[in-house]
C-alpha cells in the first residue's frame, strides 16, 4: 500500500503528519502516529486493516484515543455495497445467464406479414392482386420482367396472344406469380416448388385459391436440389415440362451448378422452353442441354434469359 508523505486534507481541519506505526493497539491493523505540532488548518488519519476489517468498537476507541469525536466521521459503508455483492454473487452463481437472455432477445424474430403488392399481367386472371411477404424473405420477378418473359414465350410458339397448351414447372416458386400467370394466360398445369411452408400455407395457396387455379396446381415443398434428383417421383414417368421458370434467390446458388443439374435431369425435353432469372455478373452458357440460349436481356441490376430449341430461335430470327 503506497502512502503520501505530503499533509493530506480531512474534514476535522487538522494537520496531520503521518508515519506508519510499529505496533498497533487493535489486533489485526496498522496505524500511523500523529504530529503534536500542527503545521496546517488540514489533516488526515489513514487507517489501514491488513487482515480484517474495523468493528465499531474498536473505531470509536481509536477515534477517542486521539481526542477526536467518532460520530464527526460517518460509516465508509454504503447502502449500495451489499446491492453490489449481491449482484456479484447471483453473477456468479448463474454465469453467463444476462448473455443467454440477451441472446435470446435478438434470436426472436417479428412475426411475418403479407400485403398485396404483385397482380397478374394477362390472361383469365388478369389484374388479379397476390399476396407476397413483407421485407426481402422473398423476392418475386419484378412485373417488367415477367411481362417480357411471357411475351418472348408468346412469340416463339408462334401465338403472341397466348401460350401453347402444355405443363408449366415453377421452380423457388415463393409467391406462385409466374406459374399463375401461366395458368392465366394458357397453361393446363402448373406444379409449383417452393421449400418455406410459411410461404407455401401463407402466400402461394391463397394466390391460387383467389385466382381459381388451384384444381390446375400441384405444390412440391420440397429443395429444387432434392426435386430435381427425385423428379421421377413427384411427377411420374412423362416427367418432361413445356416450360420452366427457376428464379432462384441470387446469393444462395451457384448458377453453373444450378443449370448443369437441370440440364441433365428429365424434366426437360426437346422441345422444352426456360426462363432463367439471374444477376448482373453472372455468366450464362449459351446452351442448357439440348436447347440453346434464344434470349437474353438485362433489366437495372435483374438479367433474364431464355433457353428453347432450336426451331424456336429459327423462327424468332424470321
């Protein structure tokens, strides 16, 4: 314990030189003897306890021992202190248990919500409203895009009014607007994928039952990966669509992956048509199997190409 020499104030208004003291007259301390000439108006009594505290008996004995008055010099306890050891205790009683609530608190998510934001475009259905989720769990393809996308397909089946009859596979479907505007404008089936049950019970199946498709739909909540391995299963033998939209979220697949698997897989035949929405600074084969790339436009940040068969991308040309 480090003590300065120098006269220290107190609140008795006396100087008090201060040595420390050979003996002590209360067990279990060390005290400092006292200067009979004052040199100051200022003073101090260091007390120092090596081993345990002061009772109050023996404070008032030393206080009267040096002709002071003990109730001038309240209590250094504080009311605070026993908060503080107890607070100390049931932290160490219970370690780590502020951090778990705390962590808890910013695990805890708001609750999800919908509004009706997207509608249908063309068709039977159209300007249909649909229901998607707030905030960005699920991003739908933007109206400008979707509109461009249909009337390419249009065009290349040779029908700019509407689509060929055929069966429509909506792959990362979320809120079901491209199948339903397949449905809308020509479409006899559409199966949906889409892996959120929340999104499926919450947004997808009301869209189909307020547009009146929902006899014309079937829904696989079930991993595009895990379809696409098993796609013999979910649709049977005669597995190959017509037509197929996989707009993915951006930053969780890998593109080249993604297309090499769909390419290889029966759900695509010779006369197939794909729509494929990606991101700026992506690169895109100009052939996905046996079809080859017909189309491919940029809208802002969103790119979106189309893949048909030949034929399809012979009369486009004309």
């Amino acid at each position: 314990m480090a003590i300065s020499s120098s006269p220290i104030a107190s609140p008795l208004g006396i100087n008090i030189n201060t040595k420390l003291a050979a003996s002590s007259s209360s067990p279990g301390l060390s005290l400092f003897n006292l200067s009979s000439k004052p040199t100051n108006r200022f003073s101090t009594i260091v007390l120092s306890s090596y081993r345990n505290e002061l009772t109050s008996e023996d404070k008032k004995a030393l206080f009267e021992k040096y002709g002071l008055d003990p109730n001038q010099f309240p209590s250094q306890s504080s009311s605070s202190s026993p908060s503080l050891k107890t607070k100390r205790r049931k932290e160490i009683q219970n370690p780590g248990r502020g951090k778990q609530v705390r962590e808890e608190d910013e695990e805890e998510k708001p609750p999800r919500t919908t509004h009706r934001l997207l509608q249908v475009l063309g068709g039977k259905a159209k300007r249909k409203k649909l229901l998607s989720p707030k905030g960005m769990d699920v991003r739908p393809m933007m109206e400008v895009v979707k509109g461009s996308a249909f009337d390419t397909l249009q065009a290349a089946g040779g029908c700019p009014a509407s689509l060929r009859p055929g069966r429509w596979l909506d792959l990362y479907s979320g809120t079901g607007s491209v199948g339903i505007e397949a449905i809308s404008r020509g479409c006899s089936e559409v199966h949906f994928v889409e892996m959120d049950p929340w999104v499926v019970s919450n947004v997808l199946q009301p869209n189909l039952e307020c547009t009146g498709f929902l006899d014309v739909s079937v829904i696989h909540t079930v991993r595009v990966d895990s379809f696409l391995e098993r796609a013999d299963q979910f649709v049977g033998q005669d597995s190959a669509f017509d037509f197929i939209s996989v707009t993915p979220p951006y930053a969780q697949v890998d593109y080249g992956i993604l297309m090499d698997q769909i390419s290889k897989s029966p759900i695509v035949g010779e006369d197939t048509f794909i729509v494929v929405e990606y991101p700026l600074r992506t690169d895109m084969l100009d052939s996905c199997g046996c079809l080859v790339k017909i189309n491919d436009r940029r809208f802002g940040r969103t790119h979106l190409a189309i893949y048909g068969p030949e034929w399809a991308q012979k009369k486009r040309k004309k």
